[in-house]
C-alpha cells in the first residue's frame, strides 16, 4: 500500500504545475483534464519512481466511460472520481475561486 500512496502524493504533487500550464483556457473540458491527466502520468512515470502498475491504478480507466470532447466537466452521474481527475478539478476550481 505505500507505494500506491506515494504514487498518489506524487501525482497530486504533479497537479499545480500542470493546471498552472493550461490556465488561458477558460474552461475545463473533458479533453483538457485528459491532456493534463496524460502530462502528468508522463511526467511522474518519468521519474521511474513508481511502477506502471501504481500510476495506472490511479488513472481514469477507459472503461469508466469519461468524454474526451469539449464539454466541460462535470462528474455528475459518474459514481467514482478517479484520484489525477479529481486532483484536476479540485486545482483548477481552486484558480477559478481566486480569479486565476
């Protein structure tokens, strides 16, 4: 279990920067957290700290069934969050309440 909550605390440390990266845009759409969620993925991979499986246990399954289009998020309707999309969210919301 340690190394699945490093991977995680690595991901989320990942998180800032990557939002930070994407903020002229002025919504988050559903393929933008998946552009995000890839860079960072690549980015924490990079390091070869943490293995494939850990960081993919952390990902947005395919088979949870998430848009990849130009809508914006919402998880409404969807039961589970995966832990870089809701890092994602909660980031970019947190710019948005400051007026980043």
């Amino acid at each position: 279990m340690d190394a699945l909550y490093a991977a995680d605390a690595a991901l989320k440390d990942a998180v800032p920067a990557a939002v930070q990266r994407h903020r002229q845009a002025a919504t988050l759409t559903w393929a933008l957290i998946h552009k995000i969620e890839s860079e960072i993925l690549s980015e924490v991979a990079s390091t070869g700290e943490h293995s494939a499986r850990m960081l993919g246990m952390l990902r947005a399954s395919p088979a949870m069934g998430y848009p990849n289009d130009d809508r914006p998020v919402s998880f409404e309707g969807h039961d589970v969050v995966p832990t870089v999309f809701g890092a994602i969210y909660a980031e970019w919301n947190r710019h948005v309440a400051l007026g980043d």
